[in-house]
C-alpha cells in the first residue's frame, strides 16, 4: 500500500471512531439523566442529631423497646 492510500485508511479509521465516540457520549448523556429522573429532593426538614438505628426504632415519635435481636 502506498502512503496516499495509507493516509487515506487513516482518515476513514479515524471518521468511524469519531462517530462511535459521539454514540456513546450520546449514550453516556442518555444514562446519566435517566439516573438523575430518579432522583428525589427532600427540604424542609428538620433534623436532629442522633444515630440512624435510633431513628429507625421510632414509630409515631415514641421509641419502641426492641429486644437483643431487634424484635
């Protein structure tokens, strides 16, 4: 193979990677906002410190005695 016809064989290697690049950036941007559709904000919430196993054992506002192994 010559060197023009190399060149050439480049350059139509190079124009089919730059459109799979543009798919999957296309792809990518598809994902990434059907991630962000499943997203939910929360505000207004007050807050109070304490422990997350705590917070689970509240019911109504009063904590629920749970015995040794969380029944």
């Amino acid at each position: 193979m010559n060197l023009v016809q190399e060149v050439k064989a480049l350059h139509t290697e190079n124009a089919e990677k730059d459109k799979q690049i543009a798919h999957l950036e296309r792809r990518v941007m598809d994902l990434e906002q059907s991630s962000r559709m499943n997203d939910v904000i929360i505000t207004g919430l007050h807050i109070k410190p304490g422990s997350y196993a705590h917070a689970v054992s509240m019911e109504n506002g009063e904590p629920i005695d749970l015995d040794v192994n969380g029944h």
